[in-house]
C-alpha cells in the first residue's frame, strides 16, 4: 500500500509533463501498451500461467479501471494541474463507500466515521468548490474517481484473489489498452514530440504507475477490506500536491495545505482503529 501511494502520487506530476508533448489518449495508449507488455513478458520469464479460469472481470475492470478511469483522468490532466486534478480524482474513497453500501451491504463502524468525515473536511479544503474555475477539468476528475470507485467495489463484489494479481492485471491492461485504442483512432492524429523528457515520462507511467501501481492495486484489494483501502489511498494526492508544489511550482493556497493536514489526521486516526475493516457486513451479524 505504501509503495503504491508513492508510485501514484507522483505519477500525476509526470504524466502532466508526458502531456506536453503528446495528446491525452495517445499518451494513455503508449503507457497502458508498454506496462501490458511488461507483465506479460514478466509472466512469461517466471514461466507462470497465462491464461485465467475466468475472463468476465479482467473485461470488466479493463474497461471500466483501465479504458475509461485513464481516458478521464488524462483529459483532466490536460486541462488543470497535477495537485487539484489528484485530489478531485480522489473523492473516489467516499464514491467507493457509497457503492459499498449498495453493492456489498457495508457498513462504517466505531470511530471510522470520524475518519471519514475528516477526510471528506480535507477534500473540500484542497477543492475549494466554491472557487471552482476550471469546470471541465473539475468533472473529468470526479468522474474518474466515481468510476475508479465502482470498479473496485466491483472487484470485492466479485473477488479475484484466488486468481495470480500479476496474471489478472497483465489481462486488465490488455482490455484496457484495447478500449484506449479504438478511442484514441477515433481521433484524429496528432504528432508526438519525442524527446528525453517524454521518454522518461513515458518510462515511469509504463513501467511504475501503469504495470507496477495497477498490479499492487489488485493485490491490496484482494488482501483489504474496500473502504480500507479507499480511504488510505488518500495519501496520493497529498503525495501529488508537494511533488507538483517541488517540481512544477504549483503552490497551493493555505486553504489546499490545511486540507493536506487535515487528511493526514483522518489516515492517523484510521490506522489507530487497529487491523480491524473498515467496514463491517450486515451478511456477517
């Protein structure tokens, strides 16, 4: 889960600066195809198994994880900076809670309540919506963290620990660079700057935030309760708002920074709920 934050929290910053020199979908094709290929062929050198016993969720979390929470999150990209686009990308915990309930029938227990709230006060500080100026940045990155939410409540709904993450995730990306594909030809093409900025950019989202983010993710949801998950994930965009503040200069304003400590004190008192769920079934009472 650690390593995970880190990885994703900065690759905002670096996919901000891959879109400099290539348009959204194409970006989202190149990385999704290298990071496919680079677990397949990791597969492959392990001599593991590459085919699995069932296809329906690898389709299913391909399009929706991988085509579609990609192609949203790219175009916010294009549009607003690294640190606001992460954090409003990350209103998927409180997306994922609300489909839980649904979907799963969890529910929140103990002092987690006030975990969440307090994560919810800190989103709102960073998001400041009532200043909202970029709409459509704005929405492209809420959607993508409605769909991110979905996607993983599904992949609880129907679980795949059974399955090898490393094989699941190298199928997930396959169907998502499919879909990323079709999109990206439906468009009309554009020239790609190939620089040394680009292929380095182009190497960490491939290598570390596409193969390696999206295979420790399956594995945290497959060995953690969702809304554990969900609501530790929040340390990315606190991650992407200091390394955009370091590198790009996007300052935040004191309001962004008391929405980072606030967050922090939400993940604080989480952890000191101990290794008990998040959230707790009725199915279970």
């Amino acid at each position: 889960m650690a390593a995970m934050v880190l990885i994703w929290g900065y690759s905002w910053v670096v996919m901000k600066i891959g879109l400099r020199h290539a348009r959204p979908l194409d970006f989202a094709v190149l990385r999704v195809g290298i990071g496919c290929v680079l677990l397949f062929a990791i597969v492959a050198a392990r001599r593991g198994r590459l085919v699995l016993p069932r296809y329906r969720m690898a389709v299913v979390l391909g399009l929706l994880q991988v085509t579609l929470f990609v192609a949203l999150t790219q175009f916010a990209l294009y549009f607003a900076g690294p640190g606001r686009t992460s954090v409003l990308v990350f209103t998927m915990p409180f997306w994922m809670i609300v489909f839980a309930h649904f979907l799963l029938r969890e529910r929140m227990r103990g002092p987690q309540w006030l975990a969440v709230a307090l994560g919810f006060a800190g989103l709102v500080l960073i998001i400041e919506p009532w200043k909202l100026t970029n709409l459509a940045g704005s929405l492209l990155s809420v959607a993508g963290g409605a769909v991110w939410a979905i996607a993983a409540v599904l992949s609880k709904r129907w679980p795949t620990a059974h399955i090898d993450p490393l094989v699941f995730t190298a199928w997930q990306l396959l169907f998502g660079f499919a879909g990323l594909f079709v999109l990206a030809a439906l468009n009309p093409p554009h020239p790609i700057e190939w620089d040394a900025e680009f292929w380095a950019a182009l190497l960490f989202s491939s290598a570390l935030a596409t193969a390696a983010g999206w295979w420790l993710w399956t594995y945290v949801l497959a060995h953690m309760p969702a809304g554990i998950a969900g609501l530790n994930s929040l340390g990315i965009p606190v991650i992407a708002v200091l390394s955009s503040a370091l590198q790009l200069g996007e300052r935040p304003p004191a309001l962004e920074l008391a929405g980072m400590v606030v967050i922090g004190v939400a993940l604080a008192l989480l952890a000191a709920t101990g290794d008990r769920p998040l959230l707790s079934s009725n199915k279970t009472r």
